[in-house]
C-alpha cells in the first residue's frame, strides 16, 4: 500500500470533509462562520478569520513548493490577513483557501512514497514526510482553537 495517498486522505479529512478524529473539519466550521463572526475579536484571542488566512497562508506556500517554486513563506507574515469587510471578501478567502487545500491533497496523493523521505527544500527543514504531517497536525491545533471561539461567540451577550 502507497503511503503518500494515505497522507492525503487524512490532510483531506483535516481540512476538507472528515470527521475521523475531531468529529469535524476545518471547512464544516468555517463555512458556518459569517464574515462578522470571522472578524469578531475575543479579547486577546486571534480572530477565526486571522487563523483561516494563518492556515492557509502555510497551505498556499506548500502548494508552490510542491509544484516546484521556492520555499518563500515566513513566520512574520503568516497573520497578515488582508482586510475583510464583507461576506464576499471573506467568502473570496475561504474559496482559495478550499483550492489550495485540494492542490495540496492531489499533489501529496500522486508523490512517489521514496520522496516522503527526501529533504523538504534543505535538510535544515526536515523530509517531506514530516512537513506534510506537521500541516496536518498544524490544521487540527487551530481547528481546534475556531471551535472555542466558535462558542465562545455563540455565548456572548447580544
């Protein structure tokens, strides 16, 4: 049995349509999100829309990487959520978000399973193998966080 599409199945599960391992995924929550909720500050917490764009920020930069680009993604930028102001703008977020993440999935589920274990860019980062999990495991830290401010919004006053 291959691997790599293995792989792909669970970041699909993660990010697209499972329910596997936390009973939901970061499309079912973030697709009941309004614009306003996404922009809604909990006190110091991140906005539900700041971890989406954080998310796919990574997500977006692996896809390039994947299709052999460079590795240009930086920690200092990965908040950088451009303005939303309306359903569109947030609807226009989670749309690319959603193609990205797909790419991502087919483009781990057709790498030969020798790769998983070659250098990610440089030795420096690890193989491919603990990049891609480390996405998958990154996926369910903030999904996990959007849930908690999810009701954390649901139980606010007014």
């Amino acid at each position: 049995m291959k691997l790599a599409p293995q792989i792909a199945r669970q970041f699909r599960e993660a990010y697209l349509d499972g329910t596997w391992i936390a009973g939901t995924n970061l499309k079912d929550q973030l697709s009941a999100v309004s614009w306003q909720q996404a922009t809604a500050q909990m006190g110091s917490l991140n906005t539900i829309a700041a971890l989406a764009f954080h998310l796919h920020y990574y997500v977006a930069g692996l896809v390039r990487v994947l299709q052999g680009g460079p590795l240009d993604i930086r920690d200092k930028y990965s908040f950088e959520l451009p303005p939303i102001t309306s359903q569109s703008d947030w609807e226009a977020l989670l749309e690319q978000f959603w193609q990205d993440a797909e790419t991502f999935a087919r483009l781990v589920e057709r790498m030969p399973d020798e790769q998983l274990q070659a250098d990610f860019v440089e030795a420096k980062y690890g193989n491919y193998l603990r990049n891609i999990l480390g996405t998958i495991e990154h996926a369910y830290y903030h999904l996990g966080q959007i849930v908690l401010i999810r009701k954390l919004l649901e139980a606010r006053p007014g």
